[in-house]
C-alpha cells in the first residue's frame, strides 16, 4: 500500500499548474472568451508579429502562464492564453485527451487568426500542451502554424505516467478524472507517434534539474527525479526525460534551463524562445 501512495504523489504533477502569481492588467480584447482566458491581448502598440497560442499542460491552467504575459506585451507580440472546455464540466478541461483538445485548438487557431489579421499563428505548449499540439498540427496538415515550441513535453513518453497508469482507476484517487490525459502521456500512447507537419518548425526547450536546485514543487520532484534514476532515465526535469523531450525526427533545441518541469515557465525560457516568437 505504501508503494501505490509513493507512485501516487510521485505522478500526480507531471505538468501540474503553477498557479501562483497576479496576472498584469492588460487591455484585453474579448475575441475568443470561450478558449482564451482572458480573450486575445494584443500589444500597446501597433506589431506585425505573429501571435502566439499559449497551451497548458496536464492537469493545468492558463494561470501557468502569468511570468511570460507581461514580457509578450512588452515585446509586441498578441498572445491567447488557451483553457480548454471540451469536457462534462463545461467551463474547464485541464484532463481532456489530446484528441479532443486537438479538435478545440483548431477552431481557437481560426479564431486568433481572424482577429488578429494574420495568415498563420505560433504555438508555445507546456508539457502535454506540445503533445495537444501535435495532434493538431498532424490533423490539420496545413500552414497555420509557423512554429511550435514544446517546453518540457515528453515526445517520446514518460516512464513515469506509464508507472502511474498502472495503478488501478479506483486506487488512485488524484488522477482519477484525469485518466484521459495521463494515458496520452505514456511511452506508446498514439499522440507521441503522430507525424510532424512539415509546414510548422518544430522547437524545444528543456529543464535538466536536479534536487539540489530550487523547484516549486520540489518535494513531489524530487521523488521523480529518484524513480527516474532507478529507470536509468537520464538527465531530467524530475517529472520528463530530456531524451523524450528530444525524441523527434525533426526539431531544433533552442536551450535548456536547470529549472524543474513545474518551473520551466520564467523569463529565463521566455529569453530563449524569443528568437523564434519575434
């Protein structure tokens, strides 16, 4: 029993949100409420940069995204920051599948388009969010999306979400209604496997952490970090692999940080995929 709850807490944030922090008090544009958490928020000055689609990971929300906002405004850059709905609750998804958040993204990616003007859009994807993305990206098959930057995303899988999903449903009481997310999480599962799209250039940015550096939720990756050692994982984030954040055939790494995965989301990342966002 002491062994499913170790399993139980050592997987409960693989991408769990980081709520803390205000958000900055732009002018906001109620163009997409029902996808972008706080509509579409454009610059306070005139910018001909693409905008960028900010999605959330497992089990999180558009809240996660409160250090990079700021800095997108400043820079110029119209931003939507992405709550799913496809759900039985009709006003969240944090745990859908990344089919179905697939589907949403599709018509949030329209909708940012059309309000802005633009031919295309960019997409940043924390964790699962990359995962949602590539789904979307092998479904459309078309041009809408110039880049992708997945920060922190298992490509390739994550051992420790194929440990987790073998507990029994009924045993594991926190990511009960979460099971739809955690599966596509898992080495194997269909959504790692989907084909890139060879009119969107793929990017990474990982975190190779460790438990002596800070974390915000040091105490949960920290157990991570050991299970992904006795795995013998290699370099880590105590949550993902680099080697499954680096799994696909074709992607550019644009850098790593020594951050944990619940904290890859700073300016120090930000300052990295800026090259691409500008």
């Amino acid at each position: 029993m002491e062994k499913i709850v170790l399993r139980i807490f050592t997987l409960v944030l693989i991408g769990l949100s980081l709520t803390i922090g205000v958000r900055a008090s732009f002018g906001v544009v109620n163009a997409q409420p029902l996808s972008c958490s706080n509509g579409i928020i454009m610059p306070s000055f005139p910018s001909h940069k693409l905008p960028v689609i900010l999605i959330h990971g497992y089990d999180e929300n558009s809240g996660i995204w409160s250090e990079w906002e700021p800095l997108l405004q400043q820079d110029g850059i119209p931003f939507c920051t992405v709550t799913f709905l496809q759900s039985s609750d009709p006003t969240y998804d944090p745990c859908g599948s990344a089919t179905a958040h697939a589907n949403e993204l599709a018509q949030i990616v329209q909708k940012v388009k059309d309000f802005t003007g633009e031919n295309q859009v960019n997409i940043v994807g924390h964790s699962k969010g990359g995962l949602d993305a590539r789904v979307y990206l092998a479904q459309s098959a078309g041009n809408d999306v110039a880049n992708l930057i997945m920060i922190g995303t298992p490509n390739g899988g994550d051992p420790l979400a194929n440990e987790q999903a073998s507990i029994p449903p009924l045993f594991d009481f926190t990511n009960f209604f979460c099971r739809p997310a955690l599966y596509d999480l898992e080495i194997g599962a269909d959504d790692t496997k989907v084909p890139e799209n060879h009119n969107t250039s793929y990017y990474t940015i990982y975190g190779d952490w460790n438990p002596s550096l800070p974390c915000p939720l040091r105490g949960f990756e920290n157990i991570g970090f050991t299970q992904l050692a006795s795995m013998n994982a290699g370099n880590n984030d105590g949550i993902v692999p680099v080697s499954s954040v680096e799994s696909l055939a074709n992607f550019t790494n644009l850098g790593h940080t020594t951050h944990c995965h619940t904290g890859l989301l700073t300016n120090e990342e930000y300052g990295i995929a800026k090259s691409v966002l500008n």
